[in-house]
C-alpha cells in the first residue's frame, strides 16, 4: 500500500542525504511548499476510501461489512470509512457526485445503474476477470448490468429475486393448502383475504425493488415488451401489455391493499409483520427479521410470526412461467477517485471468497452471490425451508428494456418509473389502454432522442 511502517524506528539519515532527498522533492512540490502547508508529502499519508451502500434490509448484514471494514483497516493501515443511506437515495448521491468530480469512492449500483452512469466511472475489467477466475460464471444479468460494451464499470456484487411471502395459516383458512400455480388461482385467493380484512400488500410506487420487480414480470408474463430485440423501437402498445394491465387492475380492485400504491420497500415488510397485509413480493428478509426477532414479531395469537411464513414465485400467467426480474448489485468505483489503486485492492478484499462469504452466510438466502457457484455453498442446506426457493430464484431473469438489451436509456425509463407508473395509473382509474398509450409515449422520448 506504501504506507510506512510506523513501529519501527526511522533509520538515521546523513543531513547530505536528507538535503538530496528534499532536493527531489523538491523539484517536484518544492520543499518550502510543503513546509508551508505543515503536511508531509501525499506518499506519507494515510490512504482515505470512502464506501456508500444502502442500508441492508438484513441488519446483521451492516454490522458483518462495519466488522470487516474495520478489520481490513487494522491490516492494511488505511481508512476505510463505510456509510449506508436508504436505496432510494443513492441515485440522488451519484449524480450529485458525478456532477460534483467529488464523494465516496466506491458506491453501491443497483440494476444496471452502470449504464447510466458510464460517465462516470472507471474500468474495473481486471477486478471483473479476477473474480470470474477465482468464483466462477456469473448470472447473465449480473454481468449484463455491469458490462457496457467490453468494459466493466461496475463489479458485481450479490442478486436475488424476491418471492411473494405469505401466511400460509391465513391461505389455509381460504382453501389455500399450497401456493398458487397460476395467477388467476392467486386472484381468487387474495379476492377471499381482502373480504376477511387481509389483503394482498403490493407497491405500485417510486421504490427501488418491490414496484419494478412486479411490474416488470407481470408485462412479460402477458407477452409484452418495452423494445424490439434491438433496443432501438418501442414495442410497448401492445395486445399483451393491454391485457397485462387490464388483469393487474382487476387483481388491484379485487384483492390489494388499494392504499399500498406509494409505498416503498419498507411500508410492505412492516404491514406484514404487523398482520395487516397476507401476502406481498419482497426478499427474504420479512421471514429472517421474523426469526431473528420473535419477540417483536408475533401474529394475533401472541405468538412468533415466522413458523407462519413462507415464499412462492410469481405464479404462472398466460404464457406460462413468470420471468423474474433479480436486481443485480455491484460495486462501482467512481471515475473522480483519487485512490484508485486502494480503493481495488479493497473491492477484491472484500469480494474475496472468504470475506463475501461470511457476510452471504449472514445473508441466510436474502442476497445470492452474483456467480453462480455460490448456488452450491453448504448454507443452502442448512436453511429453514420456507428460506430455500430464494436459493435458484435469478435463474431465467430478464433484463430492464426487454426484448432489447440493457442499455443506458432502459435505465433511464426505470429511473422515471415509466412501466410501474402505467400501472398506477390504471389503478387509479386510468382505462388500461390509455395507460399504455401514456408509457408507449414516454418511452419514446427516452429511446429516440
């Protein structure tokens, strides 16, 4: 790291030698220079690494990466300083830092982020070809999300796609003895939940997970698409996309919590642990913090909630198995970094088979890691079962900007919540095909500009 070693004594120096040495400083910074700034030269400082995350719905999960951060400082004797902000906050700190050439050095990227901000960050190609070397593959969307064109400018981090968490007791008490297979039997379900006052819990908000990841796979399993396999047109206004909206308008009516339209990624887990909600699509971490705490979280006989909870897939809709949408997660080290050497050999610490796989195991299936081979870790056996479906979960996800590849500007029509807002506005009284209309319209202003 080239950072001196501070406990052993300094050698004494000849005052010529000492004279010759502040020469060649010298001529670079000039000696009166760094006599007036009452610093030592850059080389003889502390190494500084800023990271930002989100704050992990998973809390052990923070205080796992604060231990490791803190141990890696110890042995490495630099500063590395971590901070967490909720996810839906991080876009707003990335461009402010773009925009501003100042900030952490490594930020958190969900989705395919990378593409977005391109601009601003730097090629971590080799910390991507070392890890592929040393885990494995990884999922085709982790590396879509991170890779724009031959570069990598994200290196991938974890992934998961979340399943609809359900109390299977209340299920049961509707006829309910196993999960739904199809969408329509989901339908009649929570239909007979609502009237018992336990709804479904669905956001249809400006949320980074939950919202995407339901409307996404909903337009996809009725056969629609935002683009043509190109990228380049607007496939939206179509015959599945109508239907697809039309059905999630009946299923919103019938069996949703119809306040739950803003909510983001936190209102769901509290309403469910609350017992005001019977299902809702989320990661695993309703089920763990259950667990984990059972004396806060307890269903209406007074009693631990989690035995009650389980998980299912997005059922099937009218072409069959529901593709699921895994956010992918990476690490992108920002262009305006002036510790660009540290701040890898930190990223490939932390990514390494070892540290990533304390915090995974802490995970307990909340985040997979982004190379397959993480499928085959001893954990998974050890998991309750209601925990083991999120095991194989990303496999056979689809991308933001379907039937077309994950570009900057798919990104784009995400971060403007353009196909989660079309189904809003159908909730909300919009007729279905209006609404379709409206998003076909708005993503055309993102893709042909």
């Amino acid at each position: 790291m080239g950072i001196p070693d501070r406990s052993r004594p300094l050698a004494r120096m000849h005052r010529r030698t000492f004279l010759k040495t502040a020469g060649v400083v010298g001529a670079t910074t000039g000696l009166e220079g760094i006599l007036a700034a009452r610093r030592a030269p850059a080389f003889a400082q502390t190494t500084k690494i800023h990271l930002l995350q989100w704050v992990d719905f998973i809390p052990e999960g923070d205080v796992e990466v604060k231990r490791q951060v803190a141990d890696y400082n110890k042995q490495m004797k630099v500063e590395v300083t971590f901070e967490t902000i909720n996810a839906n906050d991080l876009q707003a700190r990335i461009t402010a830092a773009i925009q501003s050439g100042s900030g952490p050095d490594i930020i958190m990227m969900l989705h395919n982020w990378p593409h977005l901000y391109a601009g601003g960050l730097s090629d971590v190609s080799d910390l991507c070809d070392w890890k592929a070397a040393d885990q494995g593959s990884y999922y085709p969307h982790s590396a879509a999300a991170a890779r724009v064109g031959t570069r990598w400018l994200g290196l991938p981090y974890f992934t998961g796609a979340p399943l609809i968490a359900y109390r299977k007791s209340w299920f049961a008490e509707v006829g309910a003895t196993q999960p739904p297979k199809t969408l329509e039997e989901y339908k009649k379900i929570g239909a007979a939940l609502k009237k018992k006052g336990k709804p479904v819990g669905q956001t249809l908000g400006h949320t980074f997970g939950d919202a995407p990841a339901w409307t996404y796979p909903f337009t996809w399993t009725f056969g629609g698409a935002e683009t043509d396999t190109t990228g380049k047109s607007v496939v939206l206004n179509s015959k599945g996309t109508v239907e697809a909206v039309t059905w999630m308008t009946d299923f919103w009516k019938q069996a949703c919590d119809e306040s739950a339209l803003a909510w983001d990624d936190t209102n769901n887990n509290r309403a469910f642990h609350a017992g005001e909600i019977s299902a809702t699509l989320n990661g695993a971490s309703i089920y763990i913090f259950a667990k984990r705490n059972p004396d806060k979280v307890k269903n209406e006989k007074g009693e631990p909630m989690w035995p009650d909870i389980s998980h299912f897939a997005i059922p099937d809709g009218p072409g069959g198995r529901t593709p699921p949408y895994a956010v992918a997660f990476s690490h992108g080290l920002m262009k305006y970094s002036k510790n660009q050497k540290a701040a890898k050999e930190f990223l490939k610490w932390l990514h390494s088979k070892e540290q990533f796989g304390k915090w995974f195991e802490i995970e307990n299936g909340y985040a997979l890691g982004a190379a397959t081979s993480w499928e085959n870790n001893p954990m998974w056996e050890r998991l309750d079962d209601a925990l083991k479906p999120f095991r194989t979960s990303p496999r056979g996800t689809r991308m933001l900007g379907y039937a077309g590849p994950p570009t900057a500007k798919a990104t784009e029509a995400y971060t403007k919540y353009i196909i989660t807002d079309m189904y809003a506005k159908a909730a909300q009284g919009t007729p279905p095909a209006d609404a379709v209309k409206w998003a076909e319209s708005e993503l055309k202003k993102i893709y042909t500009a």
